[in-house]
C-alpha cells in the first residue's frame, strides 16, 4: 500500500467520524439521553453502511477496489 491509497483512507476514517459525530448529536437532541449501548448499534450500522454507500456513488478509495 503506498501513501496515496492511506492518506485516501484516511480522508474516509475521517468522514466516518465526522458521520458518526453527527448523527449521535442529532439523535441526542431529538430523542435525549439514549444510552450506551444504543449508541452503539447507532455507531455500529452507520459504519457497516459506509462502505456500501460509498461504493454505490463510486467514491470508494483504490485500496477497496478489487483487482
């Protein structure tokens, strides 16, 4: 892996923090406390659909593509 294809994943790790950062805010002022482990499945499925979403609009980094 060159460092190209890190500093592209590293822009996305970025991007998913910033997401995750968002919406637990968003969810926090609209519903309240909610509890760690809701966080956590909230975390959880915005990370497992990152990937696919990405890959639909075909933004996804080289080092995802397959060869």
């Amino acid at each position: 892996m060159d460092r190209g294809q890190i500093l592209e994943l590293v822009a996305h790790y970025l991007v998913i923090v910033v997401i995750v950062t968002v919406v637990l805010g968003v969810v926090r002022a609209a519903v309240g406390d909610i509890g760690f482990w809701v966080e956590l499945v909230v975390v959880v499925v915005i990370v497992a659909l990152y990937r696919p979403v990405v890959k639909a609009v075909d933004m996804e980094p080289s080092a995802w593509k397959r060869e």
